[in-house]
C-alpha cells in the first residue's frame, strides 16, 4: 500500500486535474480536489479543451448533466490526454437511466483510452452489460461485488471501480474490496463524483498504475468520510468536514488505516 | 395535517423527482431532496429529458438561469411529465424583473399542465397580471398574502404559493397561511429554489392533492429552517444545518410543529 | 478609509450586482454578495441579458468556465452597463493557461469600459504582456507585488487588483497594499471569484472611485478571510465561516482593521 506515499506526491507535486463534469458537483469536485492537494481545472470550450487537456496530469470525464456540445469536449480533451499520455477516468454518471446516457459513456469508452471507471454497480452493470434495474443517479442497483467488477474491467478493458457499501477495484485480473468509507457518504449529492475526482488525483500521480491509484483513491476519500462522520449531525455538516478531512488526512497514517481485502 | 405521513412515505418509496433547474443552485436543491429522503436527478438534453421526465415521480422547473436550450427542455420534460400523469411544480424566478423570465413562465404555464407556482411576492404578481415592483431575484415585492395568492390561482388555473415571511397556499378557492421558517432563510441563495424542489418531493407522493402537497412542503422547509436557525452563526452555518435540519426531520412531531392559518 | 461606510451603504441600498460568471463559483458568488448586503442576479440569456444590466447597479464579469455564448454575453451585457454607467469588474479566470482565455480577456478589455480587474499574478501578468508561468486557475505566478499592479493599471487603462498573500491594487497612479486575509483563502476554490464578487458590490456604492472601491473590497474581503479563520478546521468549515463573517462584518470597526500600506 503506497496510499500515504502517493498522498505526499499530490501534496509535493500539485498535479493539474482536468475535469469536465456536471453542473451540479463542479464546485463539490473542485474544493474536493483542492482540499486533497492537487489543482482543479474546470474547462469545456472547444477553443481551449484540447490545450488544457494536453498540459493536465490527468482528465476527468463524468456526464452527469450531459449534453451534445460537452460530449464533443470531452471527446476532443479526450484524445488530447491520451496524446499527452495524461490517464483519463471516466464516470458515467446514470447509466442505464436513459440511453443516452449508456450510449455516450459507451462512446467515450469506445474512442478513447480510459485508464479507470468509477461508477456505482447499476451504472457499471449497465456498462458490463448486465442487466440492472436503475431509479436515478444516487440508486444503488444490485449487490454486485467482486464479480461485476472483474466482468466490467475484463469488458470494458480498463480498470473499473465499484463504490457501493463496500467498494470493488479491479483491473480483470486483480480485485481489491475497499471497506472504507460512512453511510453519510450516499446522503451527500455528488460524492461519488468526488470520488471520481480523486481518482483523477491518485492516477496524475501514478499514472502506469491506474489500479494501484484507484484503489488508494477510494481508500483515502473513505478515510476522510470516516473522520468527516465523526462529528456529524446530518449530511450538511458532514459535506463540510469531508473537505476538512481530505485536508487533513495524514499521510504517515493513511496506510494503516486502509481497510482491504 | 398529514405532513409527517407524508414525509415517512418520501423516506419509503424515495421518489425519483426530475429538476430542470438553474446552475445557482443545483448542488443546493439536489441535496436538499436527497437530505429529506427523495432520489434527485437533473437532466436537460434533448436527447434524454423526455425518457427520464417519463420515469419520475415530479418534475420540478426552474427558470433562474434560463436559455433557449433549457427551456425548450422544460417544454419536452414537462409534456412527457404531464403524459405520465407526474405532477410538475414551477418557480418563475425573477418573473417580472425581464421580459425574457415573464414570458417564458407564461409560456410554461400556457403549454403545460403545472400543478403547483410557487414564487415570492413580485414574481406572483407579475403572473397574475398584477403590477410589482421587482430588484432582483431575491426581492420581495409587496406585502401581498392571501389575496394574491387566491387571485394568482385563480387566473393560472393551478395551486400557487406566495412565499415570504409568512407562506399563503391557494388552489383558488381555500388559502392557507403557513407561518413556518425563519428569517435567514433570505440570507441564503436558493433556499426559495430548495422549497420549490420540497415541494416537488411532497407533490411526488400526493399527486392527486397538490394543495395539501404544496402546504406541507413548505411546513417541512419552514420547520428545518427553525431548526436549522437554533445555532446557526450567519448564512453559512444556516446554510448547513439547513440540509442537516430537512435530514432529522421527525415525521411523528412534523404535523404538530406546522404553523397553519 | 472609508469601507465601514461604504458596506453600510451596501447594506442600506442592497444594489442589484449582475453575475456573468463560471459554473464552478455561481453558487458562492452569490451567497458572498448576499451575505455582505448586496443582491445578486446571474442572467446570461441574450434575450435578456441588456435589461439586466441596465436596471443594474454594478457587472461582474468572469470567463471561469467560459464557451461562445457566454462571451457574447458578456459583451451584450457590459455594453448595456457601459450605456447605463454602471462600473464593470473583470475577472480574467485562467489568463495565460489558454489562449482562448487569454484573448477573450483582451477582447473584453478593448470592447469595454472596464473600471477594475481582479486576478491572481500570473493572470494579471498576462493580460499586461508580461510573460508568466501558469499552472491552473489556482496558482500564483511570480511574486509580483506592487509594480504588476501598477504596470497593468497603466497597460490596461483601468484600476488593476492583483491579489495575493499579500494584495496590490493600483490606477497607474497609486498603488495600495492590502495585508488582510488568510491563506485558508487559497484552499477553498472560488475565494478569488468571491473577492471580485464583493468588488462589485462596493463598485455599486462608489461607482465614482473604483480604486476606493477595489481596496475597499479586498479589506472587507480579508477581514472576513481573518474572522472566518479563527475557528476553522480547515477548507470546509472556512468557506461556511467565511459567509458568517461576511454577514457579521462590522461597519463600525471595519476601518481600523485594515491592513494597508
């Protein structure tokens, strides 16, 4: 486990994080990521996403307020980052909720190189192709574990991150379950994006490991909801200590207290 | 008074509410639904809003951003709405204050079938035709109360409610006044937004009563705001435990707290 | 020193600050004019966007998350104020990072009247032709201090805040130091956007004397910064502090807390 190491590097080396994501987490994201150590940017035009995404560490993707003109972004960044060698995580937020959505996460799966996926295992048993039922983005869809995470990344050919109760990482041959984490977890919007979010950080800094990077990704924002739950009285008050524990995790200790299997 | 019932049904059946809504405040009205117990999503593009409006339980529609784009959304998402018989809740910010946001809500209420406007003082007005002076979206215009509210019913054939210091509700012919909520409510952006979304939560498990629908949300929002005000410092303190306040809401004290008239 | 009076007059007249700004910071620009006093309005459509402006007391402009029709409207809408003689403040989020960033900042300096630019070093650095390392909206540049300042007021032919540790805002002429903050400022996305939020609303009140109106804003800004440091536990419970501090800000004692030089 090189959590903690890869915590200091983000810290040392402040990788630039692209994120083209949605309207409704960009602000979550950003102080997520900023809070982590690493510098957000936030940048869709087509007259500058090429240049952005070629001098960032790393991409994120998540479509979860899509539409036709931030689809071409992201195509476009895209293929700039895998140019640059820049690892590209990919969250498809909603898929299978409707078909444009599984359509363009399959798109952007199929015409770039995805280094991660994150979603949770309606969204990934979607992408997987199994069958899964889906009752908007923050639902949970079957307890899918191990197995969906193996059949997704041996599918999709990329490392796939679970997130659910227990989180599965896997990179089709590998699978890691990650125990870290708080149930206030699924009462904030937009913390699976953060996760997301993360990962983007952990894999600028480790970009030849992308399943090294996310599983430390999910390990250190599960740790931070476990300190951010420690004081919580409700899902507001937890969002506002989430930013203070991803500030404030401890890289001498983050190993220590990973909990995997 | 069935509020209490009626918030333990949304933390039952967690209802998928639709919100086309503004950039200001999506991140707001998304976890103020997820705090009270409903599944929110926000989706916008042509290519989905038909589909996902078709699955929810509400759509609610919200102008404070609005664009050519958007708007045509709220037109597809509210015909498929109102085809699948999901009741719709509209707030015409800033209605009144350009031609662009008075037209567009008239728009919106002539094509569709809103169950419920909910809006402050001058936009209201502005909708029943009657002159207000407006500065702004979070304005208030005159003291308007019951009568406007009973006289906005009536001219837009659906139930409204005039939001302020103290709520009035009409379906046109009852008006209820719910003196619910606490003053910092206005010092906070989009927490007139987050009643409109409330409302949708509570219209997505009282389809058939919007009257009662629109009335008890604003009694559940007005009561966490009086919790959420207990130790709140200014704005920002107000603005978390607000989320934490709609999460411990007690349905078994809820109807007893509500401030009717 | 004349900030206690002038967010008294905030407070007194609430004037409307129009927000052409990024998706990322919208909510929070928002809540920090609102909590300081004055009232804030996001409007982008064209269809709307010159009658906004025009019955507007101050224009923000921000091209954070900028794309086509943003830009158009910011153009539309800075010329109605210009019309209007409401001053403009320009936030150039990213000057430098891409050119397309770079030469929309121009653009709106050549096409507009503006009467103050609130940006990091590197961007202010920039837009005055002088060559600077960028590393994402977040970073700093060189520390460039006074002289910057002073260069881009004369380059641009408007008054120039440069902000920083330590702030520099100047008219060509003078050039003022402001030491008030706090670093947790850097650690929260969106503080800088906030500042050349609360610009604006002093611009509303001083739209004579936008070098008054810039350090004033910066003062008032910091001292919340200050107030909002003293029990945060880090980036999370400093943001919510900081909309307190803004609201609780003492016009009676504002003055003496300056730290200029």
């Amino acid at each position: 486990m090189t959590a903690g190491a890869d915590l200091q590097a983000i810290r040392e080396r402040k990788p630039l994080v692209h994120q083209i994501t949605n309207y409704v987490v960009m602000n979550e994201t950003a102080n997520a990521t900023l809070a982590l150590g690493a510098l957000p940017v936030m940048a869709h035009a087509p007259q500058e996403v090429e240049e952005m995404a070629s001098v960032a560490s790393a991409l994120v993707l998540n479509i979860g307020t899509l539409s036709e003109h931030w689809v071409a972004a992201m195509v476009v960044a895209g293929a700039a980052a895998n140019r640059a060698g820049a690892p590209i995580v990919l969250d498809p937020v909603g898929a299978g909720a409707t078909t444009y959505r599984t359509v363009t996460a399959r798109r952007l799966l199929s015409e770039l190189e995805i280094a991660v996926v994150r979603g949770n295992a309606a969204e990934i048993a979607t992408l997987a192709g199994r069958e899964a039922e889906i009752r908007g983005v923050e639902a949970v869809g079957d307890a899918a574990g191990p197995e969906l995470a193996q059949a997704a990344a041996d599918a999709l050919e990329c490392v796939v991150s679970v997130t659910g109760p227990v989180d599965h990482v896997s990179d089709g041959q590998r699978v890691v379950a990650v125990a870290n984490g708080h149930e206030l977890l699924g009462t904030v919007s937009g913390t699976g994006c953060m996760s997301t979010a993360i990962t983007g950080c952990f894999l600028a800094v480790r970009q030849a490991s992308p399943l090294e990077a996310a599983v430390e990704a999910l390990v250190a924002f599960g740790v931070a909801g476990e300190d951010a739950a420690r004081d919580a009285r409700g899902p507001g008050t937890f969002h506002v200590a989430l930013y203070d524990a991803l500030y404030n995790l401890d890289p001498a200790t983050l190993d220590s207290r990973a909990k995997l299997d």
